[in-house]
C-alpha cells in the first residue's frame, strides 16, 4: 500500500474567525507561537508521511512563505548569533517539501481534494488533515490511523463522541462497532438536525482515503453554496465499499472555531516550560 502523500485543504474563507482572517490566512493563526497548520504537518510527518500538498487559495501567499527560507530573517540572525530561533525557523523548510494548488472557488471540502488529484496517482492512499481540528495526542492521531488502515486494508476515518446537541456541527455517521474504537460505516450524513442523526459518532478532520475516492467526489451533488461535501463522496463509497471509523484516542479542540481557539490556547500553554506556570497563576484569579 502507497501511503505518503497528505493533503491539507486550506482555502476556506475563515468565516467563523472573522475580522482577522480578513488579510490572515486561518491556518497560519498561532497556538502559543506556531500556526495551526504546522501541528497538522508535524503530526502527519511523525506518523510517517513524507510529501505535503496543501490546497490554497487567493490571499494565503502566507502559508507558501512560511515553508519556504527567509533569507533576510535568517541571515540577521545568525549576525546576531541567536541561534535558537535560527534553528526554530528554518527546521521546517528543511524536513519538509511542500506541494501547492490553489482552489479557484470555495466550493466545499471534496472540491479542495479533488484539486489535489492531479497529484495524486491511482494506486494510492492518501491522508488528509483539516488543520483547525487540533489534536493532543500521546501518539499522533494520524498514526494511530495509519496501524488501523494497515490492518485492514481499508480506508479510515477519524471518529469522536459528541453532545447529542452538536451533531449539527460535524458529519455523523452509523456504523458497526468490528473492535474497540473501530467502526464498520454503513451511511453518513453531514450536518444532521438533532433527530436526524443516526449516532452521536462524529467525524474529525483526519481521513487516509484511496484515491479512488475521487471518482466518488465528482459525482455528489453540490448541496448548500453550491459546495462539494466530502461526507456525501464517503457516505456513496460505503454503500459499495468498505471504509471504517476510528475513535482516536487524544482531545480535540475546534481551532477554527474562537472559543476552542483560546482552549487550545491554553491547554498548550499550559504544557510549556516557558510560560506554563504563569497561565497556572492567571488562571487562578
Ligand atoms: C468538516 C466536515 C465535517 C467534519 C468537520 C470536522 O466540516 O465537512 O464532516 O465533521 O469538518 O471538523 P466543517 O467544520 O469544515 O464545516
């Protein structure tokens, strides 16, 4: 099985962030002092990935920096002798390469994988981070992923119980429970209403998908804003094929979102030698 490639969508408008994602792409918001979408590559480069294609769109020139050299600020610090933050700034554009295609249109999650296609060749599996799903994780999460789809030669989705009340947040799904936190998924909706929903099961943003996927996204209806979802592309794939739910052992916070932005804010603050103490202090108060 080919498994390196991984695909982070990252064109979206950033609506639920706004007035900052005005000129700020969403990702490159910071937890402590790195933007969102370096935990997601991090994570995806520790289970093993190797080639990163991130799906961008106009005014996120920002991310392509990020990964590249800086010449200016590089060549100040090391006149400066700083070399910590030396270090810090160009480990990334040295571990990783990063491949880029830009989304013309907002319209939806499985369009902004299926630009990715072209990169992608037919024998392969693919994994896919939605980076504003952060993920505090002994093992990361895509790894933990990529033992399950090893195993059963079948593509992966990841799972996490939620409150009755917030499945119209996320895609649910029904599934059979094959093995503890493993799921055999039969149907799924995306954004159901409360007595629609068939579990309480939701998906999170790691999938590891066969790129025959594809063929699947090109045939869903666009639904609400003309958008393309990825859940309708899984949901018509289980119905034929076999694709499983896995029930990630770590916490999830909604980075996207502003309160789970300042949660995981402080959840990682809180775990640094730096500052963890003094946000212990203030939290007190
Ligand atoms: C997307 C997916 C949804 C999933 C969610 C997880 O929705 O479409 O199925 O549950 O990510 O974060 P979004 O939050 O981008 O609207």
């Amino acid at each position: 099985m080919i498994l390196k490639k991984v695909v982070f969508p990252a064109a979206g408008l950033g609506t639920r962030f706004l007035p900052v994602t005005k000129c700020i792409p969403k990702e490159m918001l910071p937890i402590v002092d790195k933007p969102l979408i370096q935990y997601g590559v991090e994570e995806a480069l520790s289970a093993g990935f190797k080639d990163v294609i991130i799906v961008t769109g106009r005014g996120k020139n920002a991310i392509e920096d990020y990964f590249d050299y800086s010449f200016e600020l590089e060549y100040i610090l090391s006149q400066r002798e700083d070399n910590g933050n030396l270090e810090e700034i160009t480990k990334l554009p040295k571990e990783v390469d990063v491949a880029y295609v830009r989304q013309k249109k907002p319209l939806g999650l499985g369009h902004a994988i299926l630009c990715a296609e072209n990169l992608i060749s037919s024998d392969e599996y693919f994994g896919v981070v939605l980076s504003d799903d952060i993920i505090d994780a002994k093992v990361p999460v895509l790894k933990q992923m990529v033992e399950i789809v090893k195993k059963y030669k079948a593509p992966v989705i990841s799972l996490m119980e939620v409150d009755k009340t917030m499945v119209n947040k996320y895609g649910i799904i029904k599934g059979k429970e094959i093995e503890e936190r493993v799921y055999e998924l039969n149907d799924m909706i995306e954004k159901p209403k409360v007595e629609d929903a068939p579990s309480n099961l939701a998906i999170i943003g790691r999938y590891i998908l066969p790129a025959e996927i594809f063929s699947y996204i090109k045939k869903v209806k666009p639904g609400k804003n003309g958008e393309i979802q990825l859940t309708d592309a899984l949901r018509d794939y289980a119905k034929k094929k076999r694709i499983l739910g896995y029930i990630f052992e770590g916490t999830r916070y909604d980075a996207g979102d502003k309160f789970g932005y300042l949660h995981a804010n402080i959840m990682f603050g809180l775990k640094r030698r730096d500052i963890g103490d003094k946000i212990k202090k203030i939290i007190k108060c």
